[in-house]
C-alpha cells in the first residue's frame, strides 16, 4: 500500500490531503517524518488513551513501600552502609558502572532559550549544569580510577545544540571519546477528541519527546547496549540535568543495590507534606513501583503510623541503577513500558493550513516512564537519602525547586561540609550562609573537602574553591 494509502487505513487521512498539497522540499520534510511514524502504535495508542480510558485508572492495592534501607541511625547500619559503599567502589574500579545523564529537557519554565544543562546555576561563578555533573564524573573518575562511561540522553529538539556546547567547552575536561549522546525518540500529538494527528506547521508534525522511558530503547536503537557489554558495564546509574546536589553515582547506593541482587533500584527522600507533588514508591499488586502523586488518592496520602509518619512518604527523586540485563528485556521487540498520557495546549495548522493557538489544553501527548521498568524487575531495592544531600531540583522560575531554591540549598551543604572541616563560615541575618561553591573535583564530600583545603583556609564572604591543580 503507498503512504497515502497507509495514511488513510489508520484514520489519518488528513494528513495524506495535507502531503498532496505541498511541493518541493516541504513537501519531503512532511513525507520523511510521516514515513518515520509508526502508524500501528500510535493507532493503538488513540484507541487506549484518547478514546479510551486506560491511562486515568488509579492504581488498585496500593501498599506502603517493603524493606527500604533507611539512612544509617546506629552503629549496626553504618557498618552496613561502609560495607555497601566498598561494594560500590569496588564495581566503580570494575569499570561496571555507566553514568546517564537525562538531558533532554529545555529551559522553558526557567524563561531560559535552550537545553536545560546549559543553564548558569552557580552563585558566583555563573556554572552551567552540564559543566557540574561532568564536574562530579571527572571526580569519580580520578577518586576510584573509574572509567565511568557518561551517557547523555538529548531529545531531537536539543541533541545538536548539546552537542555544540559539549565540544565548544571541550568537554567539560572530559576526554570526548568518553562522553556518548544518544537521542531519544518522538510522537506526534493527536486532538484529544478526535485522536488525529497534528502538525505544528503545513510541513512539519507536531512532535514531542518520548518521555525519559524513552532511554531505554534509545539506548539499545544507539548501540549503546552492545557498548556497555563490550567494555563490561553491567549496571547503569541514571540522574537527571536539574538536579545539582545529587550525589553522582554514590558508592553506597551502587552497593546496597549489588549486595541485593537488585534488577533496579532507586532513591528516595522523605516527603515534606502529603500535597507535596512527588511519586511516591510503594508496592501495587504485590510489586515494587512508583505511583504518580495524581494517582495516589488523597486519603492514601494523608494516611499516618502511629508515630504521626506518612504511610506513603518515599519520594522519588528520579534517581535509579538498573542492570543492563533488564534493559535488553524490555527493549527486545520493542518497549514493554506503558505509555500514558499527558493533555496539553499544542498550537498548530488546521486541514486549510491556517494557524491555530488554542486558549485550553486540545491535545494528547503520549510518554513513557523510566520508572514504569520497577515491576519488571525481579528484585528490587529502595535507599533513603537526607533530602538536604541530594535533591533540590531546578524545574521552576521562582518559588519552590527554583533557581534560588537549588542555590540556597548548595550553600547550606558546602557550608556544612566546611563547618565539619572546622572551618567558621559567616552567615546573613536570616542565618543563610554566604555564597559557597566547591568544585566537585575538589571534594566529592566532607571527608575529602578536610583533605583538600588549603592550610589556614578562611571564609570571609562569598567563596569558590576550585578544582585542584592538575585536575
């Protein structure tokens, strides 16, 4: 059948309409992305998801979260986290552990023109995302003589502009050949009363990235499976751009996950109220997975132990290991992941090819969730981390998880690392400490920082220590 025909069988005829009436190289930018579609999918992905009502379910038999390791109080669980974070320095060395960074994203919400890893975060010195986690990889190299591949998923959106800016800063230090881009995929939107699909312009679709689940067949459609088995990489660490105070491949979450047995793993910190619009991990069915804060119902929520705890407290922070034995799983064949729908405002032309920006949400667009891979796995893992070490994300121009929010919460850490180090550190009338950055090729955390600080180190104001010498 021609494409105009398989166009028409799939209830897209508009679309074969719309490709007749263009010529020259527009009309061959629309037929190479319509012949890209994947009309079988999107099909079914209407049937379930627009006209249906597959996605709106919440989740039935949802339990509190089994076994998660909590952050060591005694003597007995911090001679089990050394024990753990040997285990993780130990598959580091192995040269079994692939960093992936989830870049995908663009600074929208942040009022920023470009890739999210691009934006300026840092207080004093103006540093970009990228250049901080690339920071903290350069550091785990160095500190456990790590080859710690680093894998950085972009969107089709922002891939060659994240290229650009990898290679215009040399890499951040990092040697090229280790730093590996892989794109993930895309659908269209769809109306979401008729299921047809759209065009943001007579000649182009409108298309929008697969969600982060879309790493995982990226991952092997790049060769970057086969990549990791050929150099023995066995456990894959994935974090996200916006978060600066994650702590990068922590041995002791790598460890805890190994000495487990775990498929998959992931992080969490404890919510600060009910309302707090996190996942939370808990067991559906008799399995590990993350229910979306949508999801979990409001009386579920708010349900405390009898120490006034939250039930359901174990946030997730986006933070995962996963073996690539399981990726290979789910991506043979194509995803097993679900697919689930997001209604959004999506300007674009109509059938006469006149422009059309809608006042209210007239669209579908359909993603996939990396931590929809959790009751795939066989066995699983759950690690508490202090909210104040590891997640202060950057999704917002002001207000909560902002920019301030992210700076004041990284001077509040580097100030405790200092103070540790017995170094006094001067503080504002609000009590806030002043502006404070530590290169993470500097110290990785408090117990390296006592090492590295220069003898009789003083703060007097705002500080930035750098990278060491030669680092």
């Amino acid at each position: 059948m021609s494409l105009a025909g398989d166009l028409r069988a799939a209830g897209q005829g508009h679309l074969a309409d719309a490709l007749e009436r263009l010529e020259g190289e527009a009309r061959e930018r629309l037929r190479a992305q319509l012949e890209a579609l994947d009309l079988a999918l999107v099909a079914r992905l209407v049937d379930g998801l627009v006209r249906g009502d597959a996605d709106q379910a919440a989740p039935e038999a949802i339990e509190p979260p089994e076994g998660v390791v909590p952050i060591p109080r005694d003597e007995a669980a911090r001679a089990a986290e050394r024990e753990a974070c040997a285990a993780g320095e130990e598959l580091l060395r192995a040269g079994r552990v692939a960093a992936v960074l989830l870049a995908g994203g663009q600074g929208t919400r942040l009022g920023f023109e470009g890739p999210k890893g691009a934006f300026p975060f840092a207080p004093i010195t103006g540093r970009i995302l990228f250049d901080h986690h690339a920071a903290k990889i350069a550091a785990l190299r160095r500190r456990h003589g790590a080859a710690l591949p680093l894998y950085v998923l972009t969107s089709p959106q922002n891939d060659a502009e994240t290229r650009t800016i990898f290679a215009r800063h040399g890499h951040f230090g990092l040697a090229p050949e280790s730093v590996r881009f892989v794109v993930q995929g895309t659908l269209p939107a769809v109306d979401r009363e008729s299921g047809a699909i759209l065009r943001e312009a007579p000649d182009r679709l409108a298309l929008s990235p697969d969600g982060h689940g879309g790493l995982l067949p990226a991952l092997r459609a790049a060769g970057a499976l086969e990549q990791m088995r050929a150099e023995g990489v066995t456990t894959i660490f994935t974090f996200q751009v916006d978060n600066p105070l994650l702590r990068v491949c922590r041995p002791e979450f790598l460890g805890h996950h190994a000495r487990a047995g775990a498929e998959m793993s992931t992080i969490v910190v404890r919510k600060r109220a009910p309302e707090e619009k996190m996942g939370v991990i808990a067991r559906v069915g008799g399995r590990t997975a993350m229910v979306e804060y949508s999801d979990l119902p409001d009386e579920l929520a708010a349900r405390r132990d009898e120490r006034g705890e939250l039930v359901f407290w174990a946030g997730s922070i986006a933070v995962h290991a996963i073996e690539v034995d399981l990726v290979e799983r789910l991506t043979e064949g194509g995803t097993r992941l679900p697919f689930h729908r997001a209604v959004k405002r999506v300007p674009h032309v109509d059938d006469a090819d006149r422009p059309v920006d809608p006042p209210e949400p007239n669209a579908v667009k359909f993603e996939t969730f990396l931590f929809d891979a959790l009751p795939h796995a066989e066995r699983t893992l759950t690690l508490e981390a202090a909210r104040e070490d590891e997640f202060s994300p950057i999704k917002n121009a002001e207000g909560p998880d902002s920019p301030a929010t992210a700076r004041r919460d990284l001077n509040r850490m580097c100030a405790r690392w200092l103070e540790r180090c017995g170094v006094s550190v001067p503080r504002g009338d609000d009590g806030e400490p002043v502006d404070i950055e530590i290169d993470p090729r500097r110290a990785l955390d408090a117990d390296e920082l006592a090492a590295a600080l220069p003898p009789g180190f003083r703060v007097e104001g705002p500080t930035a220590l750098g990278p060491p010498d030669g680092a």
